[in-house]
C-alpha cells in the first residue's frame, strides 16, 4: 500500500482518497495494542513464578508454565481465519474481555488444592492472549508503512516491554501490600479498561486490505505459507527465527525464581524489575527501534542480538557465592535494556518478511517458529537451572543466545525479496 503523497507527520496521508492515519496516530494505536498484549504474557511469565515460588512450588513445575507458551507457537492454526473473516478489532475486544474475565477469576483458584482447575484457567489465558495477539499483530503490519517499520517496533517493543513489567513487576511490588487475590483483581480489571478502548475508538476499526479473491478455505492456510517458502534461504531464515530468542527464553524463565532464591523479596523484586526495569525497558526499545532504522535490519540484528545475549553474563557473576547482592540490579537492568534493544531490531525483520494481504497468516507462521524456540528453552530452563546450578545454567543461556548470530549472513535473500503488495519488490535490509 503506497499513499498518493508524502505527508508530515502530523497530517493524515491518504489512499486512493480513503483517509488513512498520520504517523504519529499510528505510533499511538501501537503503544496502547502492544501493551494490550504484552500484559498477559507478562502475568504468566512475571507474577506467576514468583506466586507459585511463594507458594513452595517445585523450580521444575515453575519451568513447566513454558508450556503454555504453545498456545503463542501454535496459533498458526487458526491465524487464517483472522485474514479472512471480520475486521481486526473483531477479534481484539472479544479476546480482552474474555482475558478479563479469566485474570480475575484466579481469585478462586488455590495452586496446591485446585491445581488442575488453575492450569485449565492459564491454559485459557494463553489461548485468548495468542488470538488477541494475531489480531494485534496483523492490524499493525496492516497500517504500517515499510519506513515506519523501525521505529515502530521500538515503540511496539517499549510498551510490549513496559506491559510485561507492569504485570511482572509493578503489581508484583504491591502484592505484599494488596495481597495475590486483588493483584488478580487488578490486573483483570486492566484488560477491561483496553478492551473498552479499542472498542470505543474508530482508530481501530479500519478495514483489513482485501485479498484478490476468496479461495477454498483450505487454500487459506496452505496458500499463503507457500509464498513464503517460495524466498530463497528461507530454511536458513526459520532456524535463525526459531533460535534467536532461545537465550533470552531461558534467562527470563529463571530470573524471577533467582531473585527468590537469593533472599530478596517481592517488594525488592518489584522495585527493580518494575520501575529500574521498566525505565531500562522504555530505553532500551526506543533506542533500538532508532538504531535499527538508521543501520539497517541485518547490521542492527548482529549488533543488538550480541549484546542481548550478554545480558545472562550478568545473571552468571552475580549467581556466585562471593559476587555483592547489589550486582543483580545491575543484571537486571542489563537485561532489560538488551532485550528491548534486540527484540526492535528482530520485529522488524519479521514484519519485512510479511505481506499485508496475509499479515495475520505471514506474522503468525514467523512468530511460531521464534515462540516455539522459546516455549521449549523455558520448558527447559527449570529442570537446567536444577540440574547445572545457577551459575552454570546462565554461562549456558549466553552461548545460546550468541550461537544464532551465525546465521545473520545468510537472511538477505529473504529479505531482499518481499512481495507486500502481491509481486515480489527488492527492499533494502
């Protein structure tokens, strides 16, 4: 989709004489649906561990809430029928309420004596939270243009980042005071305020582009993955998305637990990784979406994607014995900021390889490859953090993290030729 012409950011551009967005609109519907999304994966992955931790629940029970990261890995299945049918936010406001509804209904669910009825609600949470996430996904490739992309992940990055502190931190930080039951209560009645937003605001209710024709609705999942594959090195390009966020995956699995372990509290837990962390987090991603648009997609990757992975060494040396216990904020911090830096760099490069008519089916295919990476590094971090000890365990998530560097040479074929309007175009990555 090309506007007809250029416009300041401040003006809205228009299409064919449909208004369209200005920029920086499309920069805020960016922040608020990525925090949207971020939100539940940052329970999950956030508050949980340090609940169940607080619980006495097993390092290894802990790691199996990676699990439920399949739901994120998966949704692939049903990623078409959101290119198909309805606009996006018909799909986006269903799946927040529903995510309200269930964050608040973990009031009632005790983690040793309903255990089986609490992993039936996460597992429901993840479900609802991937569908929300296609949605998400598809509608901001959608109004996006490919100048905007840089920096439009490192604002997608920030918040997403912000939103998973917020639930893995911030409420966190107040749960000694509130108490579990109204942290759930909170956090559910969050989803509800974003879900009343994107269903009040017309900015979110634009229509999807058209596909040229309606095939077989089996032809809905099989057409657009073939044209992907049709892009040269893209075997290559999938083991690099499936690896890139292994590193990170096991590291963040076991970072909270670590902090448990090591004596610090939930207050403490919450001061560093709320607010130091969110302020790293806000940093780190804005600064990355700026990097990567002025070096480029592939060069930002080598560069953002090694430090990333050096975030564990921090982790590593205040995992020792004799290392002060002030040296986990600044690996906290560390993390915070690589991470946020990397992961602009690497959402650019999976939306560069998707086209707007399959945005939903193209992002979801992409973002399965990385999330099942990550859900299997997390489902074995647990039973790695066990077995090596923490030391060993954060040596060993850096390695992973910098191994997939390698294969950075290898990605501009399939980035060089992305078709995002139906014929194959070169780009510049």
């Amino acid at each position: 989709m090309r506007p007809d012409r250029e416009s300041p950011k401040d003006e809205p551009i228009f299409f064919k004489g449909t208004p369209l967005l200005s920029t920086r609109l499309k920069y805020t519907i960016v922040a608020l649906l990525y925090f949207s999304e971020g939100f539940p994966f940052g329970f999950i992955y956030g508050a949980l561990p340090i609940y169940l931790r607080l619980r006495s629940i097993s390092l290894e029970e802990i790691g199996v809430l990676s699990i439920l990261g399949l739901a994120w890995s998966l949704k692939i299945l049903w990623a078409p029928l959101i290119d198909r049918f309805g606009r996006r936010f018909y799909w986006i406001v269903p799946c927040q309420a529903l995510l309200a509804l269930l964050l608040s209904l973990l009031v009632l669910l005790d983690p040793i004596s309903q255990r089986a009825f609490l992993w039936l609600a996460l597992a429901a949470i993840g479900l609802t939270s991937a569908t929300q996430d296609i949605a998400v996904d598809a509608y901001t490739i959608d109004i996006l243009e490919e100048k905007e992309l840089g920096l439009a992940n490192g604002i997608r990055s920030a918040f997403y980042r912000v939103a998973m502190i917020t639930a893995g931190g911030v409420l966190v930080m107040f749960s000694e005071a509130l108490g579990w039951e109204n942290i759930f209560l909170l956090a559910g009645a969050l989803m509800a305020i974003l879900s009343g937003l994107v269903m009040v605001f017309p900015v979110f209710h634009l229509p999807r582009p058209e596909i040229p024709h309606s095939p077989p609705i089996w032809e809905s999942w099989i057409g657009p993955i073939q044209i992907l594959f049709r892009r040269p090195q893209m075997g290559i390009t999938m083991l690099f998305i499936f690896s890139f966020k292994i590193g990170e995956a096991m590291l963040v699995a076991m970072a909270n637990p670590f902090w448990i372990d090591r004596g610090f509290s939930p207050k403490e837990i919450g001061w560093a990784v709320g607010t130091l962390g969110a302020l790293a987090s806000i940093v780190g991603a804005m600064a990355g979406g700026y990097l990567t648009s002025r070096w480029g997609i592939l060069s930002s990757l080598w560069i953002l994607g090694g430090f990333q992975a050096t975030a564990s060494l921090g982790y590593m040396i205040a995992a020792f014995p004799f290392a002060p216990s002030g040296i986990i904020y600044f690996s906290s911090l560390l993390e915070s900021l690589a991470i946020g830096m990397a992961t602009a760099a690497f959402l650019s490069f999976l939306m560069g390889l998707c086209e707007k008519r399959y945005s939903a089916t193209h992002f979801a295919f992409l973002s399965m490859l990385f999330g099942l990476g990550r859900s299997l590094a997390g489902l074995g971090g647990g039973y790695s953090a066990s077995w090596m000890g923490y030391p060993a365990f954060f040596a060993f998530s850096f390695f992973m993290g910098a191994a997939p560097l390698l294969l950075i040479p290898f990605l501009r074929p399939a980035l060089a030729w992305v078709s995002r309007e139906g014929g194959d175009v070169r780009e510049n990555p």
